[in-house]
C-alpha cells in the first residue's frame, strides 16, 4: 500500500482558506467600524421638531474595493449638511453658527475604538479554533 501526498496543493489549499478567512474578518471588521460611526454620526445629527429628520435620514455609504483592498465613503448628500457640519454665517452676516461636527464625532469614535473593534472581531472569528 502507498499513498503519496501533492504538498503543493496543500499549500494552495492553506493560502485559499487563509485568504478566505481574511476576506470574512476584513468585511466584518469594516461593517463595525460602518455601524459604529453610523450609530454616532446619526446619534449628533440635530433633528427639527417639524418635519424633521431629512439631515439623519440623508447619511448613506457605499463600498468599494475587493477583499483584499475594501473601502468606505461615508457621506451626506443633503444641500445644507456641510453648514451643520461645520457653522455657518447668518443670512445678515453678522452672526456665525457653530457647526454640530457629527461626521467629526463618528469618525473619532471609530478611531477611539477601532482596536477593540478590530479584537472582538478576531476573537470572534478564531473562537473555539485554537485551544
């Protein structure tokens, strides 16, 4: 009796499933880091008491890149998010508003907290694999 082993497609077999793994914990970690400034960016985001709520409702995000090379554009597409963003004169310009920076806020959040993000991400991902 003989057996022979192709060690080449063992290895190709370990590079695929490492790059599949990577790909899962990659995606995972950008949606946390998509929910977390989202949770806060919407969280600081004035609403009016009349008809209010088109500046929280207006923050949307699109995904671009592959697995290897993922990348998120956050953003606003409402007229006037930039004026609440930052502040902004008065009709009259004899008066400034201070902005409410929510973008500001959501993306240090998630620069406050994306190593726990990226640990529970992990740890989630390897769980019961190692022991």
């Amino acid at each position: 009796m003989k057996a022979e082993v192709n060690f080449d497609s063992i290895e190709e077999l370990t590079k695929s499933l490492q790059e599949m793994a990577d790909a899962d914990i990659s995606t995972s970690f950008l949606n946390k880091v998509i929910e977390r400034c989202d949770n806060v960016t919407k969280k600081n985001t004035p609403v009016r008491q009349i008809n209010g709520g088109t500046l929280r409702n207006g923050w949307k995000f699109k995904k671009r890149g592959n697995a290897k090379n993922l990348e998120v554009e956050y953003f606003n597409d409402t007229d006037y998010a930039t004026y609440v963003e930052y502040g902004h004169r008065t009709r009259d310009h004899k008066k400034w508003v201070i902005g409410h920076f929510m973008l500001t806020k959501g993306i240090q959040a998630v620069e406050r907290s994306r190593t726990k993000i990226a640990k529970s991400v992990i740890e989630k991902a390897y769980k019961g694999k190692f022991k």
